[in-house]
C-alpha cells in the first residue's frame, strides 16, 4: 500500500510503501501526479519501503509505470529500505527507462533528499 508523505521539495513525491501494492494505488498515484504535476512538469520519488516482500516490490515498480505519457516527467527515484533485495533490485533499470535510480539505506535518509534534488 502506497501512503503519501510530507516532500521536502516541490518537486517530488515521498511516498511510504508497505505490505502489498495495489492497482488502486497506481491509480491515486497517477491522480496525484495529475493534479500536482499536469502532464508536462517533471518530478522525482522518494520511496520509504518497509515490510515490504519481495514480489510485492515487483509490484511496486509495474504499478510505478503507470502511464507511458509521464516517462518524459519522472526524473529520479530513491529507495529508502536496509532490504538488501531491494538494494540490488534497484539496478533493475529495464523496469523504469530514463528514470535515475538509487538505494539508500534507513540510516542515509539526508543523503537519498540530497541526491534526489540535485539540480543537473
């Protein structure tokens, strides 16, 4: 389940994610994306994972691709979790093309906001 979470920046989504991932919540995120965004401003995520199985992150990053048109806004995306799997699932590139990704463990919070705004 996708929860929204206070950003520190205008330009992204923190988003809390646990136990199963539903198409119910690609659709609230996609409506968010919609009503914060439009379709041309870009954005970035920051995925705070815990308790999350490894099937459900599969899950995850299908119910991030939820809609083609957005490809050109999404920038980056964090991962915020000490799963191991989760570490290594993020160099799953092929999931997500042109979207920067990165795993940050619990403890490397500052340093997942601080990547995630870097201005290019």
């Amino acid at each position: 389940m996708f929860s929204f979470l206070k950003s520190r920046d205008d330009q992204t989504i923190a988003l809390g994610i646990e136990g199963k991932v539903s198409q119910t919540d690609a659709e609230r995120l996609s409506q968010y994306v919609e009503e914060n965004f439009g379709d041309d401003q870009p954005f970035n995520v920051v995925a705070y994972m815990d308790e999350v199985e490894s099937t459900t992150f599969k899950g995850a990053l299908e119910g991030m691709k939820f809609d083609t048109k957005r490809w050109d806004q999404f920038q980056r995306l964090a991962f915020i979790s000490d799963k191991d799997w989760i570490e290594a699932a993020t160099n799953i590139g092929s999931l997500l093309p042109g979207v920067e990704t990165k795993h940050f463990n619990k403890d490397e919070v500052e340093e997942a906001w601080g990547w995630i705004m870097e201005k290019e």
